[in-house]
C-alpha cells in the first residue's frame, strides 16, 4: 500500500460480497463502525474469494454450503433465502461482485461499503444472482448512479485494473481468509503502522476491545 499523509487512523476491511461469513459478520461490524465514528475513517477492499472462477458448484460443496449457510445463520441471525449458490449448475464467481463495488467507490464515493452489504444480502437473503451486470446496475441505481453509466463504467479497462489492484493489496498483506480488519495509523515520520484487528468471524465487543488497545498503542 502506497505511503500518504490520513487525517485520521483507518480500518482496512478485506471482505468479499459473496463470502458468507462476511455476511455474517455485518451487524458486528456495523456495531464496531458506530462505537468509533467519527474516531476512524474506513476503507473497504475486495479481497477476492474465487475470482474468474469458471467452473460450476459441485455437490459436494453445494452441500457444504448449505451446512455453512445454515451455521452462520443460526450463529449471527443474518437471513438465508434460496441463495443462487445452491443452484446446480451455477458458476461462483466473486469478480464481478468485487468489481461493481470498486466500481461504485469511483463512481459513488462513500457508498461502496453500503452497496457491498445492500448486493451481499440480495445475494443470500433474497436469491438474486449478482454475478450478473444488470442485477448490479439495478442495484447501483438504488444508491443514485444511472445503470446505463454504471454498466459504462463496471465494464471499463479502468476499473478492472482497479478490481485487480484491491486483490493484490490483500495479497500482500497475506491475507487468505475473510473477513479481515487491520488498523492503518501513522507515525510522525510519516511512516505507516498497521495493526491485524481480527481474522475472521469476531464479535463486536471483542474487536472494540482489540481496536481500543491498537489505538492506544505507542507507535513512536
């Protein structure tokens, strides 16, 4: 991640629309967002579940997938519809997902993290397959953004690139596995600190006791 000068400490969130246990961990994390607003700026990436993935779910995953979605819903209360993933014959891939919200972090800055979650629960509570560009546009449209312009943009050299770019930051931070939370502060050098909050599903009140202790930690 390149160095620039922040007003304020961030939360660098890894996520990805189609994992379910950031589904899951959504009203944690809308806990943690209110106790240290306006303390924390956020800024959310697409970590990239199975990007460019082509092949269809087999039943053996369908099949862990039901007892997964099941789990999560009865750890979190997150609703479960039909989820398009427990289709035969569907093709699980994140990167059109990741990209619609890269997409909306351009085109509707401020709004990315919020369609992220508004697509997700389409996804899995409502059925609605959003590896597809015209139930995204439809859905970016809810947030103020043309679909025509929205398809424009999603569809741009420039915005793939940015789609890969979010993924490569989660590489290099080695991460594998979402959701994931680190804490961005500087130095009075200017030099960056950061700081792993939590890996994985996490309850809020333990993360505000994680985030508390990295805010207040010395870092020179």
């Amino acid at each position: 991640m390149e160095s620039e000068t922040i007003d304020r400490p961030r939360l660098l969130y890894f996520a990805d629309t189609m994992c379910s246990w950031c589904y899951g961990f959504a009203p944690e994390m809308q806990i943690v967002l209110e106790r240290f607003h306006p303390e924390l700026d956020l800024l959310a990436f697409s970590g990239g579940l199975r990007p460019f993935n082509t092949e269809p779910v087999s039943d053996s995953m369908r099949a862990m997938l039901t007892e997964t979605y099941g789990r999560i819903g009865q750890l979190t209360g997150q609703p479960f519809g039909t989820c398009p993933s427990l289709t035969p014959g569907f093709v699980y891939d994140s990167e059109p997902a990741s990209r619609a919200v890269v997409t909306m972090r351009t085109m509707a800055p401020g709004d990315d993290y919020a369609f992220m979650l508004a697509i997700q629960r389409a996804f899995y509570a409502d059925g609605e397959d959003i590896t597809r560009p015209d139930v995204l546009a439809r859905h970016a449209a809810a947030f103020g953004v043309p679909e025509e312009a929205f398809l424009e943009t999603f569809s741009s050299e420039a915005i793939r690139q940015a789609t890969m770019a979010d993924f490569q930051v989660a590489q290099q931070f080695g991460i594998d596995g979402f959701p994931t939370l680190i804490l961005h502060r500087q130095r009075s050098t200017g030099d960056n600190a950061l700081m792993m909050v939590s890996q994985g599903y996490a309850r809020a009140d333990d993360i505000t006791e994680r985030l508390r202790a990295a805010l207040e930690a010395e870092i020179g």
